[in-house]
C-alpha cells in the first residue's frame, strides 16, 4: 500500500490537502489516474523496438 491511498477524500476533520502534506504525498500524486493504453498503442510500442 502507498501512502496515497490513506488519503480520505471525505475527512470530515483534515482536507485532502493537509493529510498529503501531513503523509508527505504530492497532492498530484493522489489526484493522478493513469490511462489504459489501447491495443492499437501498445502493438505500435512493440513494433517500433
């Protein structure tokens, strides 16, 4: 588990952003929320090496 995932968006005492400062995580971190990469990307990413 990373510290990222111990945020609670809904704290009702500490907001997101004093808990990531409080635990040391960006809040960009927290926020980000990786895209999946479509078989037509990945097979191009294979190809090209």
């Amino acid at each position: 588990m990373n510290r990222s995932e111990l945020v609670e968006k809904n704290h009702p005492e500490l907001s997101v952003r004093k808990q990531c400062a409080l635990l040391g995580v960006l809040r960009s971190v927290y926020y980000y929320n990786p895209m999946k990469q479509s078989e037509e990307d990945s097979t191009q990413t294979s190809k090209g090496r």
